[in-house]
C-alpha cells in the first residue's frame, strides 16, 4: 500500500491545497473520477456563465427601444453557442488531465475512490493511505423522487450542457439560483419556458424586494408558478406532461412541454465515498461536518467546498483551500469566516449580494435601510435603467454594514466595493470617504448608503 502526505480527493478547489503540498515538498497524491476541474469547470459556474453572456446580449437587443434604438435578433445558433461552450470547457478540463498524466509532482489516481476506513482509501481495486486527506468531493443534482420521473428524459444543469437542439418549450423544476438562471438563458434562446416553484417567490434566500423585481422582470418573458409542486410526470412520447397540485388550494392542473428539467437543489457527494466506513460525521443533509478550521471531527482529514455545505460557490472554496493551506503549512491557526462571502444571480436582471438580508438582520439587529435606484445616478439614468436598485443593511450605533444587495445591471462587480470594505472593517464610512467617479455605476453604492434611515 502506498503512503502519502497528503492525499486530495477533487480536482477542483483541491487541487489548489494538492498544488500547496507539492511546494511544500509533501509526498501527495490526487483522486479524482474526472472531469478535471471539478464542478465549477465543467458543470457549473464556467459553462452556464458563457451561455448566459449571450443570452444577456440577446435581451440587450430586445430591450434596445427604451434607448431610442430599433434592433433585432435575427437569429440564434444555439448549436454554435452549446458548441463553444463545449469545446472551450473540453479543452481547459483535457489539459489538466494530461498534464496530471505527466507529472512526477504528485501520483494521479483516475477514478472514483472511497474510504475503506479513516486514512485509507481504495481507487480501481488499490489501496492508498494519506496522513492528511483533503475531501473536495462537490455535490451533483438533487432529484426528488416525484411519480413517473423515470418515466421521461429530464435535464438537469449537468445533461442540459449536453444538448444540441433547442427546445421548443421546457418546464423548469424548481425557481432557485439554477432554475432562475436556465430559465434566463433558455428564453432568451427562443424557447417558451415554465418554472413551477414550491415557494411562493424565486431564490427564496434573497432580500425580498429583489426576488419580487427578479419575478416581474423575469415574468415578462417565462411563465412563473408559484406555490405549486410537481406531482406526477407523464411521458406523452414528443412531449411531458407535468401534474402540478396548487398548495394553498389542493387544486391540480396540467402543464406540458418538449422538455423537463429538475433545478429543486444539490446533493453531496460525500456517500459516494462510502463515508460510513469511517469515524466522520455528516449532518442530516448528507455533509460533512467540519470545525471552524474545516477539520472534521477526525484528526487531519479536512472537508472543503461543496463538500462540507456551508457556501456553495466557488469563490468560497478557493478561500476554504487556501484557509487549511495555510493552517496546515504555516501553522497559521486560523477559523474560517463567512461574513464577507459575497454571491451573484446571473439572472436577467442580475443580482448579487454580500451579508445578511433586511429580513434576516431585522431579527438580531436595530438596523438603517438605505436604497438607491439606479436611475437616481447619472450613469443609471443614461443606461435608462428605471427598475434596477440597491439596498444597504446598516446597525446603527456602530455604523456597521450588516449587508449590501443589488438587483440590475452589472450587479456582481458593483457588489465588490462592499466585500472590500467588509472585510476591511464593515464601516460604512470606508465607502462614503472614498472618491467615486463621477459618472459611473459605482455611485449607486455611495447612495444607498447615503439614503439610510
């Protein structure tokens, strides 16, 4: 059996505490099933960003009136778009596998591994031991287990990736961050789309004034149902017939489509490497628990990522890599902190925030509210974005910046200016000292928090 330093399971944000060992001169190895990259690479944040920036080209045209400017789409090769995607993420993914093929750094395990108890794990019939093991494992699709699921080919956001022809119609399961964001994409290609949400708004976890615009914005071009759950599926053979049963009224109808695909949420990875051969506890949810140093409870096997469940982007991974790193490495002796772990929508309009929302600091806090529109900033008022905002969430008192979220163009870099000064401290004076150019998006920020009370 061969011993290592350190072994990393994920090719994604493991990856970079593998890169750490190797420098560190450890003896490290890596397991990994493939793709190379990881989630974030392959199946998520970098593929669906490169379809939905042209989708938000396309609804630009669309919208162009309002600027006094007649354009329109002439066409979509949605075959090309898919195609570029494909062989851009292909490309990026073969070369980290071939150059892990390669290398004398660390030893590369291709294939899916699993524990066979607390340090050692076992990969196409071989056992390997690691001192210290990094579980970056992700997570996949969750789908529930609705009647006659089996009986259709649904999508998921990993198969939907696959596709060659646009449907003409889809049903979406579920209104989340994935739903909300194919559904975006998926219109702007042509296709007439449904989202049939349980809730009784879309990304339920964000501030409420957004997520009511995102519906009305979103609404002009899908077809949203709220409060319903899908509660039989039927294969219609050219088509899928979803049953949805209303949950205030215990009415059922029926919708159809082309196609169906299932965005109700994500589920670990963790039981694919048969956790319960080992000491390590997970939470109801099926994650991995860890410490504020993202330790589990078993000595030196530490859990990142979209493993451990706590923020599921890949930003925050790469700082939880570079947390245990450091500790591991430097013997830096620090806890991971989330309060500045900023998220984006890539919805149309966009959305993106940092901290607590003003319905969630409202429980703990004596809070300041602040909005500002963007037209009520030159640069807004020129782009004539009448319906795009931000909303600040202060303590007062302290003067604290519980939380910042904006709804409308270019939100997740405006959003940047506040995790800065979030992490620099949280006052909001270290963003109203400053200068912002005039006229730019930027001073959008400055007036929400100008505007508290």
């Amino acid at each position: 059996m061969k011993e290592y330093d350190l072994i990393a399971i994920g090719s994604g944000a493991g990856m970079s505490v593998l890169s750490d060992a190797v420098d560190s001169g450890a003896k490290a190895a890596l397991v990994d099933k493939g793709p190379m990259g990881g989630t974030c690479l392959n199946l998520g944040c970098i593929p669906s960003k490169m379809l939905i920036y042209s989708a938000d080209r396309v609804v630009e045209i669309q919208e162009s009136a309002k600027l006094g400017i007649t354009a329109e789409v002439k066409g979509v090769d949605f075959k090309a778009i898919m195609e570029r995607m494909r062989t851009s993420i292909n490309g990026y993914s073969d070369g980290m596998r071939q150059a892990a093929l390669k290398t004398n750094e660390f030893d590369y395990y291709e294939g899916e591994g699993h524990f066979v108890s607390d340090y050692t794990l076992e990969v196409n019939g071989q056992q390997i031991k690691g001192d210290r093991i990094i579980i970056a494992s992700g997570m996949r699709p969750f789908v529930p287990p609705v009647q006659g699921i089996d009986t259709v080919d649904y999508l998921t956001n990993e198969s939907a990736l696959q596709l060659t022809e646009k449907p003409d119609s889809l049903i979406i399961v579920g209104g989340g961050y994935i739903g909300v964001e194919f559904a975006h994409f998926f219109a702007a290609m042509g296709t007439k789309v449904t989202i049939i949400e349980m809730g009784n708004r879309l990304v339920a976890n964000e501030d409420s004034e957004l997520s009511d615009l995102l519906r009305k914005k979103l609404g002009d071009r899908v077809k949203i149902l709220t409060v319903v759950q899908a509660d039989q599926i039927r294969n219609n053979g050219d088509s899928v017939t979803v049953v949805i049963k209303d949950l205030a009224s215990g009415k059922k109808r029926e919708v159809t489509a082309q196609r169906l695909m299932m965005a109700v949420g994500r589920r670990s990875n963790a039981d694919t490497l048969k956790i319960e051969n080992t000491s390590i506890e997970v939470d109801k949810r099926g994650y991995i628990k860890v410490n504020d140093y993202l330790e589990t409870n078993v000595k030196n096997i530490w859990a990142i990522g979209d493993a451990n469940g706590a923020s599921m982007f890949r930003h925050t991974a790469n700082k939880e890599a570079d947390l245990v790193s450091k500790n591991i490495f430097e013997n830096a002796g620090t806890k991971m902190d989330y309060t500045a772990i900023p998220h984006a929508v890539f919805s149309h309009p966009q959305i993106a925030g940092v901290g607590l929302t003003e319905q969630a600091a409202r429980k703990d806090y004596d809070v300041y509210v602040g909005k500002a529109s963007y037209f009520d900033v030159a640069k807004g008022e020129a782009m004539m974005e009448t319906d795009g905002f931000a909303k600040a969430i202060v303590e007062k008192g302290t003067l604290k910046i519980l939380g910042f979220h904006i709804i409308g163009p270019y939100a997740p870099i405006l959003v940047q200016e506040v995790v800065n000064a979030i992490e620099s401290g949280g006052h909001l004076h270290e963003i109203s000292a400053a200068t912002h150019i005039h006229p730019a998006l930027t001073e959008l920020i400055e007036s929400a928090l100008g505007n508290l009370e």
